[in-house]
C-alpha cells in the first residue's frame, strides 16, 4: 500500500491549491470561477486510479476527452498529487518546506493547464519544444511565486533542483 497523506497533510494540500489557483489566475487575468469551468479536478492518494500513480514524479497532469451526449468530447484536467512520492522525497528533510513544496508544484501544473488550454503549448510536441516548454513554465512558476513571498521557497526551489524526475509531460487520456 503506497503511503499517503495523511489529514493535517491533506488540509495543507487543499490550502496550497488556493494559494496556487490564486496565483496563476491573478498573473493571467482569470476570474476565480476559471477553473470550475475548464473542468479541473485536483486528485490525490486513495482517489488516485490505477493508471494515474506513477513511481517518481511528484504530480502529473492528465487531460481526459469526456463525451457527453449531443456534444463534442470537452477536456477534462485532472492534477494528480502522488502523495508516495512526495513523501519519501521529504524522508530526513529537516526543513518544512511540505507545503510551499505543494504550492510549488501544483503552480507548475496549473501554468501547464492554462497554456494548453489557450493553445500556447500542445501535448504532442517534440523533444526539444517540450524541454523549451519546461523552462518557460519553471520561470513562470517561479515570476509568479516570487512576487507571493512565500515562507522557505528559496529551499523549495533548490530540493525541487535536486529532483530532476519530479514532474512528467503532460499527457492525453482518452476514455
Ligand atoms: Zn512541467
């Protein structure tokens, strides 16, 4: 049984997700319903399918091709924490650094969400586009988060440095 979350983690989880959705939708000019309407679900631990958990990464972001009847398939995001992973990373970490940790990459994720769904990026881009994008979404993450002065996000960025397997491309599901 992968090791999860467990409460106080979980409310930190739901905290860091406002201040990422805060963040994100302040620096593109969003409304705080944005994200509602996109159709984007966080999921963690036990809500995690099968196919979702992956061994290394830290959070992965997958889109779904959802059919509904008598209209063409909508996407649907889901950000997938992996608790497991982020867990054993943090193993003999003295520092606190959980949550901005968590602010961090769920901002990440939602700079991926947002230039996909505005066409700036696309999912089956080759290598090199891909590795641009990563270094244009970690500047990003990192504009955004700096104007935010976040407690311990310096240490943040330097274990996040540490972790080169932290995140995966973006991928489609279809269902
Ligand atoms: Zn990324």
């Amino acid at each position: 049984m992968p090791r999860l979350f467990d409460e106080h983690q979980l409310e930190k989880l739901l905290k860091a997700a406002d201040v990422a959705e805060d963040a994100v939708a302040d620096h593109f000019h969003h409304s705080s319903s944005h994200w509602d309407r996109i159709g984007l679900e966080l999921v963690s631990g036990e809500h995690l399918a099968a196919h979702e958990m992956l061994p290394h990464v830290f959070a992965q972001v997958l889109c779904y091709l959802v059919q509904k009847e008598d209209v063409r398939p909508q996407d649907h995001y889901r950000i997938c924490v992996q608790d497991h992973n982020i867990l054993r990373a943090l193993d003999g970490e003295a520092r606190d650094i959980f949550f901005p940790l968590l602010v961090y990459v769920l901002t990440h994720e939602l700079i991926h969400v947002v230039r996909f769904t505005r066409f700036l990026q696309l999912y089956q881009a080759d290598p090199d586009r891909k590795e641009r994008e990563e270094i244009t979404v970690h500047g990003l993450t990192h504009e955004i988060l700096n104007k935010r002065n976040l407690e311990n996000m310096p240490l943040v960025l330097e274990f996040y440095g540490h972790h080169a397997q932290a995140h995966r491309w973006p991928r489609v599901v279809r269902t």
